[in-house]
C-alpha cells in the first residue's frame, strides 16, 4: 500500500484550513454567538469528496476555535466529533 503524502496534498490542506478559519473568522459576530452560524461549514462536504481533505478541515477548524471567546475548550468539542473521521481516515 503506497501512502505518499505529495507537497501538493500539504498544500491543498493548508489552503483549506486558512479558508475555513477565514471564512469563519470574516463571520466572528454570528460564528460564535449563542446560536451557531458557520458559513465556513459548508466546506466539510469536502470530506465526501475527497477523504485526503480531512486533516486540512481538522486544522482549520482548530485555528478558528483558538479565536473563540470560549478559547480552547471549543478545540477540545469539535476535535472529538472530528476524531472518528481523522480515525477513518488513517486506517483506511
């Protein structure tokens, strides 16, 4: 089983993870209120498309967290409803 990861793949997940936190940080007022609204979001379709975009979604919802008012504690939430598809990921 060949698992090279290419430049080009670093990349693209790094492209995906600096649009995710900038869309939801282009957003802060509505991205961390009471109620939720994430247009960034949209991108975890991605996931569907692509498995190899996976890592890049996990990062960039992390930078997006670390700008929250709630800080780290937020990292911790969505990093376990990420978990099973980073889990996913590696052993497939």
């Amino acid at each position: 089983m060949n698992r090279s990861i290419s430049v080009k793949l670093i990349v693209v997940n790094a492209m995906i993870a600096s649009v995710y936190a900038a869309l939801t940080l282009a957003i802060s007022p509505i991205a961390y209120s009471e109620i939720q609204f994430r247009l960034s979001e949209i991108m975890v379709f991605l996931a569907f498309y692509n498995k190899k975009y996976i890592p890049g979604l996990i990062i960039g919802c992390i930078i997006a967290n670390l700008f929250s008012p709630m800080g780290t504690t937020r990292c911790n939430f969505w990093n376990d409803q990420y978990n099973y598809c980073l889990h996913y990921y590696v052993c497939n």
